[in-house]
C-alpha cells in the first residue's frame, strides 16, 4: 500500500491545474473531473499508520490494511485459546 500513493498523482495533476488557471485568471472555462474516494469498507476501517492496542496491551501499527492479521503481530485470543 506504500507505493500505492502515486495512484493519486493524475488527480493531484488535475487539481493542481485548477488551481493555476484561477489564480492566473486565465478567460477559460475549465472543468476539472477526480474521481476521488478513500477505498474503506465502512467509517470504522483501520488506515495505513493507524496504531491500535491488542487485547493483551501490546500496540500494532497498521502498516498494509491488505495484510493479514496474522503478520501484525499474532492474534492473542488464539494465543489464549491455545493456552487453555
């Protein structure tokens, strides 16, 4: 998901235009189109960076919301399951 962050780079070029030609005043009629979304399931979706506290106190930062959760760290409900 790192090097994902140039997908926004057309869009961040179309704005970046819109921008220019108002400020230069420009006696053009533009229409700039972004098709721009945050790509989340729902409002509570974790996001790159985020870091969040495990039930046995040990924090995990988000570094991949496409990983598993098994490479953040291990899960320790199984790890108490197991342990049972």
């Amino acid at each position: 998901m790192d090097d994902m962050k140039s997908d926004m780079a057309g869009a961040a070029a179309v704005l970046a235009t819109m921008k220019v030609a108002g400020m230069l005043n420009l006696p053009l009629r533009l229409i700039g189109i972004t098709p721009c979304t945050e790509n989340m399931p729902d409002a509570q979706a974790y996001h790159p960076a985020d870091v969040i506290t495990a039930s046995n106190g040990k924090t995990i930062e988000i570094i991949s919301t496409d990983a598993r959760a098994t490479d953040s760290g291990g899960c320790p409900g199984v790890r108490r399951a197991l342990s049972a």
